[in-house]
C-alpha cells in the first residue's frame, strides 16, 4: 500500500450502478473544483505536495473517475499529450500540466525536458522547454508517482529507501534541481550508479589512484546488542496489551544479551532464547509469544535478514512481536552509505526503515496484516481472528455502568447476579449471545431469558443512559469496520465471535453496518468537515489551527474524529509515550506529543512528537529532552474531560492564574523560559497546583500589582452578572 494522503478515503470505491463510463462522467462545468482537488487528495496512488498532485502517465486509470474527465478535458488541447511521463494536476487552480521526463526509466533522477500547461477553465495551453537549461528540475521518489506492479517499482523504491537511511532526502531545499541535488551527493560523499548508491571515489588517497574507494570495514553485527536494565519497548507493550496469560510461553529470536528472556522469566513464564553470537547453541523453540526485537535492521545482507524474521514467524504460535528502528536525524556524521543502509562509527549495520516501509515488508515476507503499536513496533497474530479482535478492542471506547436510581425488589433481591449482566452490557451494548456469559444458566433460571433480565436492569436504572453506551458501541463498531478497509475487511463469518455478535446485536445486518462504516471513511476526506467538527468539538483544548485532546479523552471524541486519527495510528502506530494529540487544521496532520509530567506538573514540558502528514505518510520525530527551552503547555483540564483525576484542581488553577493576568500573551510564554519570565513578572510562585506571591517580592509593587488584579476580578464579575441576567446592552453600558 502507498502512503497517499487518507488511504482510507481512497480505498472506497465509488457507488454507483451505471454502466458505461459516459454515464458515470460530468462535463468540466458540472464538476466542483473543490471536488478535483479532493478527488487529488484521496487518491490512493500519486505524490501530493501542498498545492499539486503528480502522477504517472501508466497510472492515470486508477484515479477517480471524474478526475480522469477532467484529465482527459485538459488533454483533447495538449499536443502530444500521450507522449508526456507525469501529468500534474494543480490543487488550487484550474491547470493541468503534461511532463516530459523521456528518461524516467532510465535516469534515477530524470531531468525535465519541456512541459505543456492547460487551463481548464479557457482550454488554452502554454508549452516551456528546459532542454537548453543547466539547471533543470529532476525527480525524486520515483516509485510514488507509479503504481505497485510497475515493473520497475521495487528498483526505484529501493533507492529511495537507501537515499532516506542516509537523509539525503529530509532537507528537501535546493534538491529539486540537478545542480543543488549533485551538490548535496558530494557533501554527503556518494554518488549513484544506475540505481544503486555507492560511496563516492575518494580523490585524496595517498596512492593518488583516482578510482580508490575507502575499504569497507568489517561488519561486527553483535555490537549492536545493548545491555538494558528493563524490558525492551516491544515486550513492554506486549506485556501493557495483556497479551501474556499466565500459561503463556517466550520466545526471544537474537536475544542479545538475554535480558527481555530473563526478565519475563522472572515473571513466571516459560523463557527462552537464541543469539547466533551470544547463544548460539541454545534449541530455538516454538512459543506463544516470540520476538525478533531490533534484529532485522542490523542484518546486512537482504536474503538474510528475510530468513530471520521467516524463521521468526515459524516458531510463532500466537503472536509476533517485530520491532526495527525507523527514521533517521537529517545529518549523519561518522556514517557510511552501504548497501540499503548505513555502516556506523562501532563497524554495525543499521537498517533505517519509515514506518510504513516496514510494515510493508513484514507484510510481504510473511504474508500477512501486521499491526503497527508503535513507532518501530509491530504485532503479527498467527489466528487472523485474533487480530481482528485485536483490532476491534483498540478502539472501545470507555462507558460507565448506569448507576442504580430505583429500589425495584426484584433487582434488590438478584443485585449481585445481575451485576455480571450489567458489566457486560457496558463492554458490548448488547444483550450476550450463547456462552458469552458464566452466569447465563442461573440467570435464566430466575427470570427465563436474559433479555428479560435486563429489562429488570432498566426499571432500576436508567433507559436513556443504556441506549447511549449502545450507541457508543455503534459508534465504536463503525469505526473499527471502518479501518478494515486498509486491508482486506473479513466476511462476517471470519470475525471473532465476540465482534460478529457485536454486529447481529447491533446493527439490522453486516451489510448494512459496512455501509455505514463506508460513509464515515468516505466523510473523513472532507477536509471542511474535519475541520469543523474539531471546532465544534466539547472535548479539547481549541486554537486557531488546531485542536488538543488528552489521550484519556481520546474515546469521548466525536467518532469521525477518531476514525481521522485511527488511520493514522492504524497504519503509522503512536508514539508510545504520547498522551496529548494535537489534530492540525490547515493541513491533515496529526501530531502525537509525548509531555512525561502532565499527571505530576500543572504546566508540562515537552519531551518529544512525531507529526504525520496523512498525505505522503511522512513522519518528522524530533526530541525535546536536550532542549534548554522546551514548549510548555497550559490549561490542562481543557485537554481532559471531567472525570480526569486532577480536573477540580486544574479548573481552579487555571481560574487564578487568568485572574493574575498569567495568559494575556500566549505567544510569550509557550515555552519554558518566556513561562519563567512570565511569572516573575506577575510575582508569582506555583508549588502544587496552588499559586503562591513571591516572598521577595517588592512591597509597594506588589500591592499595586494586587490592586489591579482586583479591579480585573471586578470587572470580570460585573460582566458575568450582566450576561447572566441577559442584558447584552448592559455590557456595552459597563465598557462605556
């Protein structure tokens, strides 16, 4: 699958039950621009950049139908139109452009040779030749402008994953023609040959051969093992996801030096482990859980580290944990190109994957779905129906059972055998099917069916507050049903039975929930629409271009919204550490920020993000740890909802704060040392959640400082007293 922007949207085929293509296209006047660029930004093949969509000639028959009209409008005035190598298309005018790049094939960063633009709207057409430029703009990523079966995809794509592993492509500025893009090659010290980057001649040997190039060192694989004193990332999510019951067995595929196998075994579970430089000699034995953990990208031959994780998968009894390191910093010092990664300063191989790149491959290898948990982590089940409920299970939301509001003898008297009932119609919305239930057998005996043992549940509580946590598992269903369609979505009767009772007790039928669920995919690529239920959202801390959400507030966010983030940590997965998501405005970006103290510190600073470009499934990881002034973040109890532990304490903070004045520019104080300064100013100590005056502070400052804060209370008293009386008029008579 290639990283086009909301692939969600793109998988959605469009309904429709005409039959011939006549039928199906509009005329140019008919058809929205508004509608061409959406049909850009959904497209499931193509490169999008910020004001175009580029796509290969071959390609042309996958896009949207009305795109394809639209194309073919802008190509009956084109001269040699069908000669061209890239069409582009504009996605804030109405222009089409024709690309010649005669060498696309050949040339592993092809040179414009002339381009002809059509305007749509007049059908005129204006033609520019580059072939008498020194100059030129060249291509990069060239497997993005194709499809998957292009017969040369995987040798270009493999380029492009070796130029990344070395940053070449990070900073993209200057790059885009040839004279900047061989200026960065030198810097970097390499070149490319066919398609293939190689180490650059070295002109400075003491031989003076101008053909020398520098000796490869030799590869030593097992430094690359680190001594870690607790579990590695990909057995602290397994173990955080509860996938470790208590007869469950470990594996460890190129243990290292043992630590994730010992300290599950100090767990109480049956551990072992191989290492073909540290254990060689231990059995390698199949069990419930294995783990090839930060093994594949230190293997530098291909062919190899494809038998590893094969190898992997065949001792896999339940799950597989995989796990390599993704991205790379966007300078490399001490580093050298080879092969499709990097030779390190310590003589070990470092195979750099982007995140989708590696699912990807783990799902080429072992033919499978894997499960992205987090950056640089995947799951892969052996039952496909476990993954599905997997799956489903990552996006319930959280309900409270309805608390008991009427003394009903009948429910008083089997209070705690209805207790069961009443847990399990909060997890699932529904009545339990056959054997979903212990106490099935001893509740029917006391009120015939469950079903009318529920009704019982309802004179108790309260009708209304069931209905809604059913409509949550609707909601929850849909949007689960919903990222299916990234991969092959199962029939119904491949579901686990838990997930297909879900759906016979929730919805009229399979079809009609996948149609549903359609819907909502279709909806998340309306960008107006994103944008506006962010603004209108209850839940979240709301700023002009974006919206914040704490992650324990995430499920009670409206469901095209958390559909909008599904997809991207369904294919991308989350920064494991994040706790805020901040949802951009202006571009489809989702940014996972990770703010280590927001339970222990009123004003937290940030540790580090991971933004995604829904786009292109770009990601940009940037740490804050070395920062000497990070971005700091306030008004916490606007990220969270009211159930959140600390919420009264934050409301009342962030009321004394504004009354102090502390907020009345932001911009000032949104990272640490402007924060600082800030209450320095306001003489202004913050120990707890309680604010303190600075015992230094001078007397007759202070007081004045106290003055005005009172008149501001007020003020701000006064106008609240006239709003709640409802006199608008009054307000203006204050101000005057």
């Amino acid at each position: 699958m290639t990283g086009s922007f909301l692939l969600m949207s793109a998988m959605v085929k469009p309904e429709n039950n005409l039959n011939t293509f006549k039928e199906i296209c509009q005329t140019s006047k008919q058809i929205e621009f508004s509608t061409i660029a959406a049909c850009c930004y959904n497209s499931q093949y193509g490169k999008l950049l910020p004001d175009a969509f580029y796509i290969h000639l071959s390609a042309l028959h996958t896009l949207d139908v009305q795109l394809q009209q639209y194309e073919s409008l802008a190509r009956s005035v084109a001269p040699q139109a069908e000669l061209a190598t890239i069409v582009k298309f504009s996605t804030n005018k109405p222009k089409v452009s024709y690309l010649f790049y005669p060498d696309f094939d050949t040339d592993p960063h092809p040179a414009l040779h002339s381009s002809i633009q059509v305007d749509v709207e007049t059908l005129t057409f204006n033609f520019r030749d580059y072939t008498d430029t020194d100059n030129p703009p060249i291509l990069h990523r060239k497997e993005t402008f194709v499809t998957p079966d292009y017969p040369l995809y995987e040798e270009f794509a493999s380029l492009t994953r070796a130029q990344v592993a070395l940053g070449l492509l990070y900073n993209t500025r200057g790059i885009g023609t040839r004279l900047g893009w061989e200026e960065k090659l030198k810097r970097y010290g390499v070149e490319i040959q066919g398609h293939t980057l190689v180490i650059r001649k070295n002109n400075n040997t003491n031989n003076n051969s101008a053909d020398s190039i520098p000796t490869i060192p030799k590869i030593e694989r097992h430094k690359a093992a680190i001594i870690r004193h607790d579990f590695s990332r990909p057995l602290r999510l397994a173990l955080d996801a509860g996938l470790f019951g208590s007869e469950t067995t470990f594996f460890d595929y190129g243990c290292g030096h043992g630590g994730d196998m010992q300290r599950i075994a100090d767990q109480g579970y049956v551990s072992n482990g191989w290492d073909p430089y540290y254990l060689p000699d231990a059995p390698r034995i199949p069990a419930d859980i294995v783990n090839i953990g930060f093994v594949i990208n230190v293997i530098e031959d291909q062919g190899e580290r494809r038998e590893a994780l094969i190898k992997a998968w065949e001792l896999t009894q339940r799950v597989l944990l995989v796990s390599a390191q993704v991205l790379i910093s966007d300078s490399q010092k001490g580093v050298m190109a080879y092969g499709d990664g990097v030779i390190t300063k310590r003589n070990t191989f470092q195979k750099y994957y982007e995140q989708e790149e590696l699912k990807v491959y783990i799902d080429q290898v072992l033919e499978v779905d894997a499960i992205p948990i987090a950056l640089g982590v995947y799951f892969v089940f052996r039952d496909p129906a476990e993954t599905e409920l997997f799956r489903a299970s990552r996006y319930r939301s959280r309900a409270t059972t309805p608390k008991v509001r009427a003394c009903i003898q009948k429910f008083e008297e089997h209070r705690e055998l209805l207790t069961p009932l009443m847990n399990f119609m909060t997890e699932r919305g529904r009545i339990p099917g056959k054997g979903e239930l212990a106490q099935e057998e001893e509740i029917c005996q006391h009120f015939s069916s469950l079903r009318r043992a529920f009704q019982v549940i309802i004179k108790a509580t309260d009708s209304e507050e069931w209905e809604a946590i059913a409509d949550k598992r609707r909601q929850d269903l849909l949007v689960y049903l919903a990222l299916t369609k990234f991969s092959h979505r199962p029939r119904l009767s491949k579901l686990p039975p838990a997930v297909q009772e879900d759906v016979l007790g929730l919805y009229s039928s399979y079809k009609q929930a996948c149609s549903d669920a359609d819907q909502m995919l279709k909806s998340v690529g309306n960008t107006e629409l994103i944008i506006q239920r962010c603004q209108e959202s209850k839940i979240g801390k709301k700023l002009n271009n974006s919206l914040w959400v704490h992650i324990s507030a995430l499920q009670a966010l409206d469901p095209l919204l958390r559909l909008y983030e599904g997809c991207a940590s369904r294919t991308i997965g989350r920064l494991e550490e994040a706790n805020v998501i901040k949802f951009h405005l202006q571009t489809p970006k989702i940014s996972y920020l990770c703010y280590p103290d927001f339970d222990h510190e009123p004003h937290p600073t940030l540790y580090r993000s991971m933004k995604i470009d829904l786009r292109d499934l770009q990601v940009t990881y940037r740490e804050y740890d070395v920062d000497d002034d990070p971005p700091v973040l306030h008004q916490l109890e606007t990220l969270v909802t009211p159930d959140y532990p600390l919420y009264d304490k934050l409301v009342k903070l962030t009321l004394q704060e504004e009354e102090r004045g502390l907020f009345e520019n932001w911009q000032s104080i949104s990272h640490l040392s402007g924060w600082q300064k800030c209450l320095k100013e306001h003489f202004t100590v913050i120990k707890g959640y309680k604010l303190y005056w600075c015992k230094d502070a001078d007397p007759y400052k202070l007081k004045l400082f106290k003055n005005a804060m009172n008149n501001r209370k007020k003020e701000r008293e006064k106008v609240m007293e006239v709003v709640e009386n409802g006199d608008v008029a009054g307000i203006d008579g204050e101000r005057n």
